[in-house]
C-alpha cells in the first residue's frame, strides 16, 4: 500500500473519535453552556468500552456503556452548572480530571491488553474502484453509521422544530423560558448527549481504531474535538471537514514514514496540536476584527 493509500484508507477512521466528541460538543455550546471535560469523558468512556468488550466481546454493549458512563458523567456538569450554579469553566475542567482519572484507575489492570478490530465493509459496487474503493470507501460499520448519524443530526439541528428549540435556548434563554420551554431541561439533554457522544468517541478510540487499552491513549482528542466546534463556527458540516482534516493531519507522522520523508517523528507529531493553536489565533482575530467593525 502506497502512502496516499494507506492516508486514504485511515482518514475516515482517524477522524471519528474528533467527529463524534466535537459533533456532541456543538449541541451542548448551541444551548449556551461550555463544557471542557470532553478529554475526561472520552478517556472514561475508552477505559469502560475496552472492559466491556474484552469480557463480552460485544462492540454494541462496550459502544452503549461508554455511551451512558460518558452522559453520566456529564450530568455532574449539568448539575454543578444549571442547578448549583458553579463556574461552567471550572466544573469543566474538574469534570475532565475525574474522568482521566477514573479512566487510570478502571483501567489499569487492563494495561496494554488487546482485543480483536472490526472487519471492513465496502460500499457495494463502489468498493471496487481502483484506487479509493478498496481504501476510502471499505471501512468499517461504525465509520458507515457515523456518516449516517452526522447527516440526521445536521437535518434534526437545521430542519426540525427541535433545532429550533435548541438554538433558541442557546441564544435567547430568558425569551425560551418565557414563551414555555424548559430551558435547564433541554440544557441538561444536551449536555447528556454530548457526554454519550465523548463516551462513543472514546470507545470508538480503544476498541476499533486502535483495539488496546493504554493510559493515556486519548492524548489530548478531546481538546482538539474542543477546537473543531469552533473552527467549524458550530455548524455540522465544517465541524465534520474539521474533522476529517484533523484525521489527516494525525496520519502525518506514519504517512511521512512510508513515504520515506525525513522529518522528525515529534515535529509530525505535534503538528495537529500546533494547528489547532494557529487555528485558535486566527479564529479570535477574525472575531475581534468582526467586533470592532460593529
């Protein structure tokens, strides 16, 4: 496999764990709430799935558990911010220090175990195009029900009357709450979902795309995915082209590999980090120029 092969081949599946936490991400900032934790929520949700599919050796009940461990531990968030009252920063970050380190400690006698990945599934008829269909388009189930899931959320955020409702609450609360909904409760659900969808991410990291457990593994995805909501100006489509650059961008390194390209193994490394903080830069100016103009 040549190294624009093997990029292409990867991409999608490097691209799910941001896809997945950023995607939960934009629906709890579009009710108007920020919550840092998504790092500790996918490093939870990494840690139960691995455990769960190691002794079942079921993928839908590691994918469901991290699911529920990751919104429960984001119901902490929603109750220390809509109904406590706490700093949204703070217990975000609090939230993202539990989670890696519940994250350690469940799983650590698990420790560089492995477990079994997922077969590939090519598009029928497109599978066997030269090039891309034997790399692109043959991808494992999950990566296939992700593109799905992105395409429903994008129709239910933009075409439905929840959308609405959910951008309504993100921009205009007291407005929301006088007209009758309930503003800390779709808050809540939000924030729920977002935490299932860092829990899915986490379990998509330890278990398909890289089928072992190590501490640690996360590596920071969860910032990244933090970045993308806003690279993507909180719309599901550049939230997903965000993604699938950021996919690319962490293939550099074993890309470069097999290429044969000499640059150190830690510059390619870092490059999406350094990325996202270029991106970040850029992002506020922009913003700051927008304001001063107002």
């Amino acid at each position: 496999m040549s190294a624009f092969e093997f990029l292409l081949a990867g991409t999608l599946a490097a691209a799910l764990p941001l896809l997945f936490a950023a995607l939960g991400e934009m629906v709890v900032e579009k009710t108007g709430l920020l919550n840092l934790g998504l790092e500790g929520m996918m490093a939870i949700g990494a840690a139960i799935a691995f455990i769960c599919v190691y002794h079942s050796g079921s993928r839908g009940l590691g994918f469901l558990a991290a699911a529920l461990v990751g919104a429960l531990l984001s119901m902490v968030f929603a109750f220390l911010v809509i109904i406590v009252r706490a700093n949204e920063v703070a217990a975000g970050l609090a939230i993202g220090v539990l989670g890696l380190g519940l994250s350690a400690l469940f799983g650590k006698t698990y420790e560089s175990l492995t477990i079994t990945g997922l077969p590939k599934l090519g598009l029928p008829g497109l599978s066997e195009i030269p090039v891309i269909g034997p790399t692109l388009l043959t991808q494992d189930i999950v990566v296939w029900l992700a593109v799905i899931g992105t395409g429903a959320l994008w129709y239910v955020l933009n075409k439905t009357k929840l959308g609405l409702i959910i951008t309504a609450v993100g921009e205009n609360p007291e407005a929301a709450r006088a007209i009758g909904y309930p503003v800390g409760a779709i808050r809540a659900a939000a924030v729920a979902f977002g935490g299932g969808m860092c829990g899915v991410a986490g379990a998509y990291a330890s278990t398909v795309y890289t089928p072992l457990w190590a501490d640690g593994m996360i590596a920071g995805r969860g910032w990244i995915a933090l970045a993308l909501v806003v690279f993507g100006t909180w719309k599901t489509g550049r939230v997903a082209f965000g993604a699938l650059l950021f996919g690319v961008l962490s293939l550099g390194e074993l890309t470069a590999q097999a290429a044969g390209v000499a640059i150190p193994s830690q510059v390619l490394s870092s490059l999406p980090y350094v990325v996202t903080v270029l991106m970040l830069v850029v992002i506020s100016n922009n913003r700051r120029r927008s304001g001063a103009q107002i």
